[in-house]
C-alpha cells in the first residue's frame, strides 16, 4: 500500500479532535498541532512557539554535528528515527527530537573519541541509580552513556544494537550494517537504515515504553513503511516480530487512513489513540498484562502475561511493602485517570524499579 497526501489530512482531523495542548504534547504532536492552528487561523501558544524555535535549530545543528562524529570516526556510522524521519514530515522541523541515535560498530570507541573532543557524558538518569544496580548501568543497555555536543542542544546516543522489547531478541548489528543505504541528509559517511529495516526497527521501539499508545508512534510508522509492505513481512518474520509488525501497521492503518476498523487492541487495552486522549491507569496495566499476546505465539504471551502480572504484584525494586500498598490503592482509586496524572500524585514513588533479575534473557541479540 502506497500512503498518499491522505495521511496528512488524517493527521489535520485528529488534530482537530485534541481538546487541549496537553494532550498534542501527550500524543507528540503538538508542532503539527501549532501549523493546523495557524492553518485556521488560531492563535499559538508562546511556549509552542518556543518549541519551534528549538526544533528548528536542533534540525540546522544536526549536519554539521554529524559531520564532526564521522570525523572522529573511521567506520561506518548508521543514523535512525529521529532526524530522518523527519526527512518524511512537510518540514522536517516539524517532527521534534533530543537526541541522535547512531548504530556503530564499536561504540565504546566511538564514545571516547568524542569525550576527547569535548563531549560530556549525560548524569545518571533515575533508573540507573534504582536499587540492584552495582556496576556501570550502561555497560549491557543498547547504547552507551549519552553524550552531551559542546553548545548544541541535542544528545548523542552511541548504539550496540536498536532498542527492543526485552521479551524479544534484537537483530543482528551486522544485519543491520548489511542492509544500510545512504542517509537522506546527503551526508558522505553517514548511513541510515532500509526503509524496511528502518519501519521494523521504530516499532518494535514504540513497544518499550507504551505500545500502541501515541499517535506519533503510528505516523511514524506509516511513514516509514510506504511501498515497502512486502520486504517489510519478509524481514519481520526473520526477526521474529511479525505479529508485533501486524499489530503496529494495522492499528496505523486505522488511525490514518480509517481502511480498517479499529483493531482488536485498540478496542481493549489500547484505546486512548481512536477515543483521542491518554492513556488511563487501567488500561496501562492491562497492557502490560495483555499486549504481549500481540507479540508472542499464545503459549510465550500466556508465560509473559503471568510474568508480568506476578511482578506488578511486588514491590518494586527497594520498595517497601507498605509503599506498595499505599501505591496499589491509589491506582484502583485513580483507574480511570490518566496515566500521567497518576504519576503526578504519586511523585516519586511512580518510579517504579524491576529487580535486574526480572527478565530470563540478557539483553542484546543472540541471547
């Protein structure tokens, strides 16, 4: 299937179906939020404004940033998501990023190649100081410490392989090289990855943090995936995220070009995106109860499923049983909250801290 200029109409209509700037924020959208506002002739919030301001110059920044890794760096570099996807926006500043995440081969090199040009390496974010945690939390994580660029607002993630469900196996780095073709940036050294490999890879992204849940996540899917529908099947069932794929690509054909109706996920545990709102507290635990049948063969989900609700049953890392309890009865209390809303009452007690020994997989490809 080829995406048309319908995309953008759909795009303008659930825009116009946003009751407030929280929610496009919410959703991701809120710079395609302020060009249909002004396209009707709506006023822009400043702090949008100020936001655009920002997307532009990171937008500006990014070349010769690139320019000055691959300088440092005598191999090949694959640049993905953000700033070439946003090759595939109206205005590439209108599709927002913080960071560029870079594939290499040898990352750890790479990173202190960089630090001697004077980049900084990022503070610790909160998850990397949770209890359990006795060594560099880096040292197995997809990527390395992030980097801070002197003077730039953006930061720079070194990759030893995409960021993956933990359930799931990751690709091969290699693979991932194999397949790589030039960046639409134009710059000489600095690759991406197949459009095939490339819509494979941000979905299986979006399924980390909140599968199915943004409506940016689906655009950007979409986007990636035009004409490409068959290498894409062929290259998800090699990797073994076929059914993720399905379920990604058909809940984007819903949202989008409304081909479909909405997908069985999208009527259960996923619904925020068709009603047009956030995600509620009920419906993120049935998610990470119930979505890991949208990625795994029955008898695995059925594993998961059990797994998953075992531990959100815990304490998390370091918690207190008392603490959990209290935390338990504010979200029965809050079920039909927003997510975000909750974990602002919660503060800091929503940051919630698996034990490392959660998962049976070590992390990476191969495992």
């Amino acid at each position: 299937m080829t995406w048309d200029m319908s995309i953008w109409t759909a795009v303008d209509e659930f825009i116009d179906r946003v009751p407030s700037l929280a929610l496009l924020r919410a959703h991701r959208v809120q710079l395609l939020g302020a060009r249909r506002w002004r396209a009707l002739g709506r006023p822009v919030d400043a702090e949008v404004v100020r936001e655009e301001e920002l997307a532009a110059v990171r937008t500006l920044l990014v070349p010769p940033l690139l320019a000055r890794i691959r300088d440092a760096y005598d191999d090949r570099i694959v640049l993905f998501k953000g700033p070439e996807i946003a090759t595939r926006y109206p205005d590439p500043a209108l599709r927002a990023f913080v960071d560029l995440d870079l594939l290499v081969r040898d990352p750890d090199r790479l990173q202190a190649a960089l630090i001697e040009q004077g980049f900084e390496e990022a503070e610790d974010p909160p998850w990397a100081v949770a209890p359990g945690r006795d060594r560099d939390p880096f040292a197995d994580k997809h990527h390395t410490r992030p980097l801070k660029p002197p003077g730039v607002p953006l930061k720079v993630e070194l990759h030893r392989w995409p960021s993956w469900p933990r359930w799931l196996a990751p690709p091969a780095p290699q693979e991932l090289f194999d397949r790589a073709v030039p960046s639409s940036l134009g710059l000489d050294g600095v690759m991406t990855l197949s459009p095939a490999a490339h819509a494979l890879v941000v979905a299986a992204h979006s399924w980390v943090d909140e599968p199915l849940g943004r409506f940016r996540d689906l655009l950007d899917v979409a986007l990636l995936a035009d004409a490409e529908r068959e290498q894409i099947e062929v290259l998800a069932r090699r990797w073994g995220i076929l059914r993720l794929w399905r379920a990604t690509i058909h809940a984007a054909e819903a949202s989008l070009l409304r081909t479909r109706r909405p997908t069985l996920a999208q009527r259960t545990w996923a619904r925020n995106v068709p009603a047009v709102r956030e995600r509620t507290v009920l419906e993120s635990h049935l998610e990470n109860w119930l979505s890991c049948y949208w990625t795994s063969p029955p008898l695995e989900a059925t594993r998961l499923a059990a797994s998953n609700i075992a531990w959100e049953l815990r304490p998390a890392a370091g918690e207190p049983w008392q603490t959990k309890v209290r935390r338990a009865w504010r979200a029965v209390g809050n079920a039909l909250s927003s997510k975000s809303a909750h974990d602002e009452e919660l503060g800091t007690e929503s940051r919630r801290f698996s034990p490392v020994n959660r998962w049976r997989r070590p992390p990476g490809p191969g495992s």
